[in-house]
C-alpha cells in the first residue's frame, strides 16, 4: 500500500512540473512579441516568472515574463564572433586560452548586455565590451 501511494505520489509531482502553462496575460503579450518563435517550451524562472524557452530564425532564444504579462528580459545564443571587440580582449588578456562554453546576448528594458560563460561561470559585459562583473543566475 505505501509503495501505491508512493508511486501515485511521484507521478502528481513529475505530470506538475512536466510543462507549465502561462497565464492568458503572459501569451498574448509572448505571441505579440515573437509571432515567429517556434517549438516553445514553457517553464517557470521562479516562483513569478515564466520562461519559454523557443527557436526564432534557427536560433535558440529564451524570454522571460512577469505574471502580469509585462516583459523582463529575452537572452539569445550567439556566435563568438558576434560579440563586441572588448570582450574578446579582456576574455584573450584575463582568461588566456580557456575554452568559452557559450556567449549570449541578453536585452532588457533599455540595454543590452553580453553573456559568455568559461569555466563554469558567466560574466557580463556591456555593448561597448567593458567588463561588468559575474552573473548572478549561473
């Protein structure tokens, strides 16, 4: 009987957090904002934020959102050599011959900043290339 209720208990909590569903006021402001995304997956950020993770002209893009609809931030995957020229010198002068995992460009309300992740730790610059310091999220 506990092995049932066990079972039944596991299978509640993997089918709640298998997919989230946004609210009506997040969608229509998503679908406003990316009407071309493709293969969308929802997810939530926090216990306030919703993330949909999707593919916007062949590129991995995730965005997230407030409950109330309204937008934070959307972080793209790029290419390393779309980054700003100052970031490529403070990575070559700082962090010689390490291998960069990922670089991402990340807009938010008013600006825009660059992510690229080396050794397990993100650091921020902004458009200009100047370091900013470490993200807070990785």
């Amino acid at each position: 009987m506990k092995l049932k209720i066990f079972i039944s208990f596991m299978l509640l909590s993997i089918a709640a957090f298998a997919g989230t569903t946004p609210n009506a006021a997040v969608l229509k402001t998503f679908n406003e904002k990316f009407p071309t995304a493709t293969d969308v997956k929802w997810s939530m950020e926090n216990k306030t934020e919703y993330e949909a993770d999707f593919k916007r002209d062949g590129k991995t893009v995730s965005a997230n959102f407030k409950e109330d609809g309204s937008w934070v931030e959307t972080e793209m995957v790029i290419e390393q050599k779309d980054l700003p020229a100052g970031v490529m010198d403070y990575i070559n002068k700082n962090y010689a011959g390490a291998t960069i995992k990922e670089t991402a460009r990340i807009d938010k309300s008013g600006s825009t900043v660059y992510e690229v992740e080396i050794k397990g730790e993100a650091y921020l610059f902004d458009e200009s290339g100047k370091f900013l310091g470490e993200s807070e999220e990785e």
